[in-house]
C-alpha cells in the first residue's frame, strides 16, 4: 500500500528574501491542491 509517512504535506514560501509575483503564488497553491497538500507556510517577514 502506497502511504505517506507523515498524515500531512506542505510548502513554505520565504518572501522575506524572494520576491514572488501573486500569480505564482496562485499558480502554486493550485498546484498544492493537485497533490492534496495541506499545509501552507508564507514567511512575509525577516527576523
């Protein structure tokens, strides 16, 4: 049987030190529904 080994899945994004334009960031939480990924991490500042 094909199971993930943790019960989630996700992607985190640093636009603290990237610059991503709103389309792409679309573009990739759209892909992330494809994949049932459940988690989404945005980093908007750098500490």
């Amino acid at each position: 049987m094909d199971t993930p080994a943790y019960p989630f899945r996700g992607l985190g994004l640093d636009t603290s030190r990237n610059y991503y334009p709103v389309a792409d960031i679309l573009r990739t939480l759209d892909a992330m529904s494809w994949v049932k990924a459940s988690i989404f991490q945005l980093c908007r500042c750098d500490h």
